[in-house]
C-alpha cells in the first residue's frame, strides 16, 4: 500500500477519583462496532500473538494492522490471519503516522489503539472495549498505567517534565499523558487527524486535542506488561517534539492561554526597565517602549488567533452536522 495521506470520570478502577462502580466483566459492545488499529514496525516476534488473542477475544470487531514499512516479517506474520486487514506503508513515518492511516481506513464507530509489542494484556484491551459499551455517549476512553516500567534516569525526568506542562497547559489532573492503548470515536478523532504527528508525540498531542476539544472522557487504570522482544525506539528528541507539539495544539485551539502570559511577562519587564532606569538615570529611558510594544502586539495576535480558533470550531461544528 502507498502512503496515505466532560465528563471526565473514571471507568472502572479509579474509584479513589470518582467513586464509579467497577464494570461487569465479560460485557460485549453490542451495536457498537469497533476497529482496532495497531501500528507495527519490525515486531514480527511478537505481533501474531497479539493479532491472534484480538481475533480470538473480538471476532465481531475490525482488526487492522498497519505495518510501516517493516524490515523483518511482521506483514507476513499479519497476513496470515483471514480475520486481519494489513495495510503497509512504502516508507517508515512513525507510530503517528501509521495510526492515522489506520484511522483513515477504518469503519468502526470507535477506534481502539494497540501497541504490537504485546505489553497490552487482553484482559486490559477488554476494560477498554467494555468502557465503551457501558458508556456508549462518551467520545474517548484514556488509560494510565499502574506499573510503569523504569525507562533511565533522563527518559522518566522528561517524563514527568512533560507531564508538568501539559498539567499547566490543559489545567486538568492528567496521571499518564502517553500510554499507548487508548480508543476514540471515529467521527470526533477524523477531522483532526491533520494536526497529529507521525511520531511517538502523537500519543501526548492527542490527550491534549482530548480535553482541549472538550470530548467526553472516561480514564481507566490498566497494567501493562515487560516487553518480552525487540526494544523501544523512543529518543530524547521525541520528549522536545512533543513539547513543542503541546505548545502548538494550545496555539491552535487556546490561543489566550499561551499568548497573554508572553504579553503580561513582556509588560512586567517594560514596568521593571522603568523603575531601573529612574531609579538609577533618574528618567524612565527608551528600553521601556520595546517591552511595551512587543507585549500590545502579542496581545493583539492573541486576540487574532483567539478569534481564529472561535472560527474553525464553528466549521467543525458545522461540517459534524452534515
């Protein structure tokens, strides 16, 4: 294949949260139909595993793996399967880029994300799956992780510096921004597929689209499991990028919160320039005007991209109701 281009509550175990009653095991999803997308490069080891307990657990539901663009058998192992759909890419884009394809190509009312490397137990996959038939109504089931497994020193301090940012960002109490299994209805996740990366951020951006679209939310607690085969191909710069896609996603859909703390910094230091330069020169001085000028006009572009985003949430209503 070429490339192709709030009721924010827990689920099931966050009672601590929010007091809900655990789900009833076992439940089926009804009418609901689902695809489950599961991106894979070079995880021939393991993915036939993971591809044969979805096909044997959900035999109702759309099984798609993406395969992008991998070296070793991992799309021959995946086509052995009659119940699975593979779809290649001709390139390698990343773990973003082939969930998007996924998405674009798939027909269910939810799509349910899978890693390929099998440390998502199908007794976890299944909390998620049961999350959507119990609530129906919502548009995205998050999880985080109750045994995160230790990733280095640098990695987890990245972690939780990214964590930290989009706490302050989205000023919701994320616990896990970057687990992996995850689900969205198709139709609220299709129109802003164009904004995801194709990178691992991919993960991190679309909890933020998340809150900052005000989708109705369920989050779960899952355990995951050691990575038995291959290793993670996460790199530092990929904590940079998703900081950097944070700060943009907040640009595009709450201009205000990033724009007027820049303005209101930028005047605070024209005031302080002031009261240096009179205290010393005994006059205001000049450096002042630089500050306060650069500070109305990061105002007034906020306001611009304000109004901007105010626009395009009106399109997407509109197109939604087509």
């Amino acid at each position: 294949m070429s490339n192709l281009g709030q009721d924010k509550t827990s689920c099931a175990a966050d009672s601590v949260r929010t007091g809900d009653m655990p789900l009833k095991p076992g439940i089926s999803c009804g009418c609901t139909r689902i695809s489950f997308v599961i991106p894979a490069y070079n995880e021939g080891e393991k993915v036939g595993t993971v591809l044969s307990e979805l096909s044997a657990n959900f035999p109702d539901h759309e099984i798609l793996l993406v395969d992008d663009a991998s070296t070793d058998n991992t799309a021959e192992v995946a086509g052995q399967l009659s119940a699975v759909r593979v779809l290649r890419h001709n390139k390698n884009r990343g773990p973003g880029g082939a969930i998007k394809t996924g998405i674009s190509n798939a027909s269910g009312d939810f799509i349910v994300i899978v890693d390929a490397d099998g440390q998502h137990p199908i007794e976890e996959i299944r909390k998620v799956v049961d999350c959507i038939s119990e609530y129906p109504e919502i548009d995205a089931v998050l999880t985080h992780r109750n045994n995160i497994y230790s990733s280095g020193t640098l990695r987890s301090l990245g972690k939780l510096l990214i964590n930290f940012v989009v706490r302050q960002l989205t000023n919701e109490e994320i616990k896990d921004n970057n687990c992996g299994l995850r689900a969205f209805r198709r139709e609220k996740i299709a129109p802003f597929l164009f904004l995801l990366p194709d990178g691992f951020s991919y993960v991190t951006t679309s909890t933020v689209l998340a809150h900052k679209e005000d989708f109705s939310i369920r989050w779960i607690d899952i355990r995951m499991q050691k990575r038995e085969s291959g290793k993670s191909r996460l790199r530092m710069r990929d904590g940079v990028n998703t900081l950097l896609l944070v700060f943009r996603l907040i640009v595009v859909f709450d201009p205000m919160k990033f724009f007027t703390p820049l303005a209101i910094f930028s005047f605070f230091v024209g005031i302080l320039s002031i009261i240096y330069n009179w205290f010393y020169y005994g006059g205001p001085g000049k450096n002042y005007i630089f500050f306060f000028l650069f500070g109305s006009l990061v105002f007034v572009l906020g306001l611009l991209s304000e109004q901007i985003a105010v626009l395009r949430k009106e399109l997407l209503n509109l197109q939604s109701r087509k």
